[in-house]
C-alpha cells in the first residue's frame, strides 16, 4: 500500500486511541483520508459495506460490517491525539 502525506500522523493518532479505548483492531489498512479542514481521520480495513456504526466515545465512531467485523474506523477532531 502507498500511504499518502498526510498533515497528521496518522500511526501516532491511531495508536492512542488503540490504547485508550482497548480496540483489537485489524492490522491490514487499505485506506487512510483525512480531511484538513474538519480534522477528521478516517482508516479502512476492509472494502465492504458498513451495516452499523459504533460511536464507543467522543468522536471516536467504529465502522462494522454484517458479520459484525470491524472495517474502518472515524476519528474526529484528529490532532487532539498527537
């Protein structure tokens, strides 16, 4: 995979909120866009259909397929973590 340059670093951002809130996240990241403006990361597992979301704290959402796997998380307000 070719990460793009992002204004955020993104493995720090995504490790303090791996801790933070005990997630048991994939290893394999396919995506990572992060928009500038509204400050918001957003890393996908898996391609796929999100069935539900869930917000599991303050702007923290976890994306989850049908078969209840995760496959993306949104982090907003992005940079508080670095």
């Amino acid at each position: 995979m070719i990460i793009p340059r992002l204004s955020v670093d993104y493995e720090l951002v995504l490790e303090k909120v791996i801790r933070k809130y005990n997630l048991k996240l994939p290893a394999k990241i396919i995506r990572i866009s992060y928009d500038d403006r509204d400050d918001i990361l957003e890393i996908d597992f898996s391609i796929g259909e999100v069935e539900y979301s869930d917000p599991i704290g303050e702007g923290i959402i976890v994306e989850y397929d049908a078969n209840g796997n995760i496959i993306g998380i949104v982090i907003e307000k992005a940079t508080r973590f670095q």
